[in-house]
C-alpha cells in the first residue's frame, strides 16, 4: 500500500473551542455501527443522553442545529467525560479524508475546517505530498494517472512562469454565473454573494488587478488550492469523472473561488489571512461539502 499525503498532514490538531466556526453545529453526523453499539451500551446519565439523542444512526440535532453534545464552552461532552478514542469515527476523523484506488491511498485535509485552511496556506512553501510505503505490481492505468498528476503539481508549482499561466481560472464567466443557479445554497451567505457577483460582475473584475497588488506575495494561495484540488479529485477520473472533466471543474472551482475573494474584498476593503481561511473555508461547505454541488462542478 502507497500512501500520499500533505506534507503538513501529521500536525493537524483540532483547535476545538479555539475555533471560530464548529464542525458541531449545522452538520449531520452519521455514527458509524461500531460506536452505535458502544453508545448503546453505556450506562448511567451519559447513556440515558446518548440514548435519547441518537435517531436512525445520527445524533439528532437541537433547534440551533448543534450537536446535543456540545458545550457551551465549544468543547465536547462525549470528549471531557469518556476521552477521544470514544467518539464515533466521523468526529474523530474531519476534516480528514480518504481516497482509496488500487493499492493506493490519498490522505488529507478538507478546507471546510478553519485550522486544516491554516495549514494549507500559511506558508509560503510550495505545497508537496509525501508518499509512504510500496506495492510489488503496479496497475498501468493508475501509474500513468499518477504520472499525470505529478506533471500538473510541478506545472503549478513552477513559479518561474506568472501564475496566469501556470493556473486556469476558468474564465467563461457566463458558464461559472449559470452555475450559481444550479448550486444548492448552504446557507443566506451564499443566496446573497451569489446574487451580488452576477448583479456586479464587472465591477469586481476591475477590482481583480488592485486585488492582487493588495494581497502581494500571497498569490501562493491560489497555488495551493490548485495543488489541494488536484490531489483531491484528479484520481477520481479513475472511477468518478472524466479526466477532462476533472481538469475543468478545477478551474471552475479556481473561479468561484476567486470571484468570492473579490466579493468579501470589495465588501470588507480589505482581504487579509483570517479572510482567507473564511473564503476557502466557506467555498469549500459550500461546493465540495454537497455531493451533489461537486457533480455539478465536475461533470461540466
């Protein structure tokens, strides 16, 4: 077994009440079999909860959408009383996810946690994969597929060329506006954004160059998410996608994106770091956390 992953993978620690969102409130959370049955077996207050909260495999949320067991300090019950080996995989696992292809495995972290975005972008270094372990025969078509994607990482990361040249933000932004029509909302935040952008389209591209100028040398940011992007759906043509297809969701995506980090800059003057991590974090609920807005995406 090959295992590839980010080269920050190992130091993701959740920040749990440091953080200023929550991966426990808004979100359905599926219990995986083994720890149903744990959660059924345990006694006393803490059982009597369990077993009034959990309805057809997933803890049954409260009015303000948050998980029975978080506290109104941003910690976890089922943490402080029973330690982290007790929690169901979900909760132990995100923002952490898995591909798996052959006898191969892809690791890393999803943007739509705030300290898994600080990772990601917060260093300037060019975002590269690790790759652990070995197989004894390999499968031609995933070897030439992986092939294929360490040419686009190298492509990417080759700051020599101007990033224009090096990133496709998909630019037929009639296709990308049309598109807002067919994405299911993850909240008001998007209804409202979206409407903007199509309303003031050209307007925010002629903030695009006092844009770049303002946030300088972190242009790398853009870098990174291509690479985070490739990694995570570029092998998925194996079985999911078409390759080609693959390629022009990624730069759909690179588009939404930048067109929303025009929106906060126009609405906040400003796009600092902390807007960064909210942006990414953000597009990334709302397009790759919605199985069916990442179809969209990528079957264009």
């Amino acid at each position: 077994m090959i295992t590839t992953k980010p080269y920050f993978y190992d130091e993701f620690r959740c920040i749990a009440s440091d953080c200023k969102d929550s991966c426990c409130i808004g979100w359905e959370i599926e219990i995986d079999d083994t720890s149903i049955l744990r959660f059924k077996n345990e006694g006393g207050a803490l059982g009597k909860k369990l077993d009034n909260n959990i309805m057809e495999g997933s803890f049954i949320l409260q009015k303000d959408e948050r998980c029975p067991f978080l506290k109104a300090d941003g910690l976890c019950e089922l943490i402080c009383e029973k330690g982290a080996d007790y929690i169901c995989d979900i909760c132990r696992e995100h923002p952490r996810y898995y591909e798996w292809y052959g006898e191969y495995t892809d690791c890393g972290l999803g943007l739509c946690c705030e300290e898994a975005c600080r990772l990601t972008f917060a260093s300037e270094k060019t975002l590269t994969f690790i790759s652990e372990g070995n197989i004894q025969d390999r499968d031609k078509e995933i070897s030439e597929l992986l092939c294929e994607r360490e040419s686009l990482f190298r492509a990417i990361s080759n700051r020599s060329r101007p990033l224009s040249s090096r990133i496709d933000f998909y630019t037929d932004f009639k296709e990308i506006l049309s598109l807002f029509d067919e994405l299911n909302p993850f909240d008001e935040i998007w209804i409202e954004a979206s409407k903007y952008i199509k309303d003031n389209l050209d307007y925010l591209l002629s903030k695009k160059e006092e844009f770049l100028l303002h946030i300088g040398k972190r242009v790398y940011e853009y870098e990174h998410l291509a690479n985070y992007l490739i990694h995570r759906y570029y092998m998925k043509s194996l079985y999911t996608y078409f390759t080609d297809s693959v390629i022009k969701g990624i730069g759909i995506y690179l588009g939404i994106q930048h067109l929303f980090d025009l929106y906060i800059y126009v609405k906040e003057s400003k796009f600092d770091f902390s807007c960064r991590i909210e942006s990414s974090k953000y597009i990334s609920k709302q397009l790759e956390y919605s199985e069916e807005n990442i179809d969209i995406i990528m079957t264009r």
